[in-house]
C-alpha cells in the first residue's frame, strides 16, 4: 500500500528552484539554489541541507542518532544575494560590400 509520511518542518529548507540534490547512503542533499519565496528580487539559498531518508526527518549532520528528537536548528538563509541584471547594447553590424 502506498502511503504519504508526515515530515516534520523543523530544519526544512525554505522552498527553493534550481537547487542540485544527491542521495548519500542514508540521506537526501539538498544544497543552494533559488529561493521562491521572495518575489521582488532574485534571492540566492547558500545553505546545504541533509534528510534521513530512514526516519523522514530533515537533520544538521550525518550519523546523529536514529531517535533524535531535539534537533538544532539548521542556520537560516543569511546570505542572500540580489542578480543585478545588465542592459546589453547590440552591436551595430553591417554586411560589407561585395569585393568587386
């Protein structure tokens, strides 16, 4: 039968496009990526976050025990950069004459 686990949102990165993710023996790797939730501004995630893939839970390190439930706080997105977009100006092109 399949079913959906609850997953706590404790340490749970914020929700993210363009990040990269890998899966390590017992754990899901989350890391970088666009921050979605910001809606003015391109903001860029810097963090890296790990999720036991065996009790379903996001965590701050590998090998912490199995029936952690106090888990500290992964560090919040504190490095948030802004994409300054830049106006490119074409180059003007002429097709030379033909050489006669």
């Amino acid at each position: 039968m399949w079913s959906a686990p609850i997953i706590p949102k404790e340490n749970a990165p914020v929700p993210l496009t363009f990040h990269s993710a890998a899966v390590y023996n017992d754990y899901m790797i989350i890391a970088f990526g666009r921050i979605t939730i910001v809606l003015d501004h391109v903001a860029i995630n810097n963090n890296v976050y790990l999720f036991d893939t065996n009790n379903y839970i996001w965590v701050t390190g590998m090998g912490q025990p199995s029936n952690t439930t106090q888990i500290t706080t992964i560090a919040p997105v504190t490095t948030i950069a802004t994409i300054q977009t830049a106006t490119v100006t074409p180059v003007n092109t002429t097709t030379p004459a033909p050489v006669t």
